[in-house]
C-alpha cells in the first residue's frame, strides 16, 4: 500500500493553480504592453498587471460579439441564417450579425450575367437541337439564354433550387420546342427570329417566377437556324426560290408604286386643269354679267338710245365677216363695189408690211 498524503494532491493543484493564474496574468500583460491602453500606453515603472475573471470574460465578449461584423460589397447581397432558417435579406455595406453558432451569413453576387448556350457546336448535344416546326420540318436551332439573380430574389435563388442552371436549361429547351412548334421553318428562319425570342423570354421569366427561382431572364438569343444536314441541299434550293420570288415581288411592288405615283399625277394635272377652266368660265360669266348689268342701268336711263345702240352693235358683229354689196337706189346702173377683196388686200399689205 501506498502512504499518499490526501491532501497532497490539493496542495500541488492549488500550486499549479497560482502558476496558471501567473501564467495566464503575465500572458495577458504581455499582450496588453503590445498593444497599448487607450491613455497612452503601461506605465512599465508602475507595478505587474493582474487580470480577474471578469476582465478576461469581458474581453473575451467584446472579441466573440465583434466577430459578427462583415462588409457587402455593392455586387452581393447577404443572406442572414438564424439556426438554419433564413431570417433576412440585407444590401451592400457594413453589416452585422449574431456570432456562431446563431447566426451565419451566405454572401452571393448578384450583378453577374450569366450565359447558358442550348445546342450548340461545341457541346455536340444533337438532341438538344433538332427540333420540329410547325409545319413539321425538322430544324437544327441553337440559342444562348442571359440570366442573373434578382435584387429582391437572393433567398429563393439559394433555397429553392438544388440546382438553379439546370432548372434553367431545362425550362428553356421546353420553351423553345413548344414556341418552334406552332411556327413554320421560314419565319423561324428569317422574319421571325425577334418575336420567337420575345415569346420564349416571356415564357421562360413566367416559370421562374411561379417556382419562386429568383431569377430574371435578361434576354433569350438565337444562334442558328438550319435544316438538318441530310436535307440542307433540297433547303438551300428552296431558299433560293423563295429569294427569287421576293425579288419579283420588290420589282411588282416597285412597279406599282411608279404607275400609283404616275397615275396620281396625272389625276392631280387633270383636277387642276378642271379648276383653272372652271375659274376661268366662272370669272367670264361674272364680266358678261357686269356688262349686262352696266348696259341694263343704261338703258333704264334712256331706252330708245341704247335699244338702238345695242341694234346697230348687233348688226356689226353679224356683217362683220359677210361679204357686203352696196347699191345706190338713185343710180340706174349697178355700180359693184368689191368692199371685201379690198379689205382682203389691204390686210395683205399691212401683213407685208410688218
């Protein structure tokens, strides 16, 4: 049997106990020399520092409380988990949150565009591709689609998706199948590419936001639009008759805006011609109705005169071009005077003349 003194072990652990607190209060003194106090500095003349209990956990609170503090950037945003269950969302700057084990912090970018490419060359995924139009061509399409995680949308983008990029695709190559099949190859081909797109982001940002995905589709772009390789030729063919027939239509089309502009033009000549006869028999109507009116006040003044001026101006215009004979009763003979060979001459020598 051992003769071990019971109270031997208390008195080495109270020994090894003080060389801890020595230990432990030189340690701290250390450390506290090195960093300094807030006036200026240990006096290294005054006497060693000793440290309680509650110094030690006070400064080990200040320590374990001020951990929680971390900084966003202005491209993230900071998913604040209180035991495992999302509490909030917040923005960027400085921010805090409970040390562990009660609050963590999840710190996801959220200005990133991302591009996820559906059959394309380089993935060599020919199923993904080949699609059947809506009049049941076969089409080898491929198209990129542009995504980024919403401001407002963070936590369901981190917990409601296992795996938010292959939701993505997936939902995309169904979209894109369902839009080229109610569409003919030749629209896909050429006019159409601008409203496939459209319709396949609508619908694409209409299921993301019914799964809550926190996604927002940016835009949704075609790349390629062929037939497959087995009927390229008989295409090719069939696309160059359709650019020879647009080109007879551009030239039917040329042709008849030419013979509209012509045929407008003369309507346009002919409606003026019209108009300027028709100020002209007016504007002549109104001078013979002036005249008629100025003779009329006239002749209310004196009748007879201008009854027989109007007779005497009548007879001039009807023998004014009549070949004329005058005869004197008084003379036996008939004297002939040709007053119309005369006047004939006489114009003829002052036409000569001029």
């Amino acid at each position: 049997m051992s003769s071990r003194n019971p109270w031997e072990n208390d008195e080495n652990s109270r020994k090894k106990g003080r060389l801890d607190d020595d230990f432990l209060s030189d340690f701290l003194e250390r450390i506290a020399k090195k960093i300094g106090n807030f006036e200026g500095g240990w006096n290294r003349r005054g006497p060693p520092l000793k440290f309680s209990f509650s110094s030690i956990a006070a400064v080990v609170c200040i320590l374990y409380f001020g951990s929680g503090f971390y900084q966003v950037q202005h491209n993230q945003r900071g998913v604040v988990l209180r035991f495992g269950e999302w509490v909030r969302t917040v923005g960027p700057g400085l921010q805090y949150i409970l040390p562990y084990p009660f609050e963590a912090v999840f710190l996801q970018k959220v200005t990133t565009v991302n591009q996820i490419d559906i059959g394309s060359f380089f993935r060599n995924q020919q199923d993904e591709s080949l699609m059947l139009t809506g009049d049941s061509n076969l089409a080898n399409i491929s198209f990129s689609v542009l995504w980024k995680i919403k401001d407002d949308g963070v936590e369901n983008y981190l917990f409601n998706a296992k795996a938010p990029e292959l939701t993505v695709r997936a939902v995309a190559e169904s979209a894109m199948r369902e839009v080229v099949g109610q569409t003919p190859f030749t629209y896909v081909q050429t006019e159409g590419r601008g409203d496939i797109q459209n319709k396949v982001r609508e619908t694409l940002q209409g299921v993301m936001d019914e799964y809550k995905m926190g996604i927002e589709i940016i835009r949704v772009e075609l790349q390629r639009v062929e037939p497959p390789a087995s009927v390229i030729d008989s295409f090719r063919d069939v696309e160059r008759a359709q650019a020879e027939q647009q080109s007879e239509k551009n030239k039917a089309e040329a042709y008849d805006r030419e013979t509209r502009a012509r045929t407008r033009g003369l309507i346009a000549e002919k409606l003026n011609s019209g108009e300027a006869q028709k100020r002209s028999i007016v504007e002549t109507a109104r001078g013979a109705t002036a005249r008629f009116l100025s003779a009329y006040s006239q002749y209310r003044l004196a009748p007879d005169i201008v009854s027989k001026r109007l007779y005497i101006e009548t007879m001039r215009d009807i023998y004014r071009d009549v070949g004329k004979i005058i005869i004197d009763s008084d003379v036996k003979s008939v004297p002939y005077l040709p007053l119309t060979e005369l006047a004939k001459i006489r114009g003829d020598k002052a036409e000569a003349e001029k």
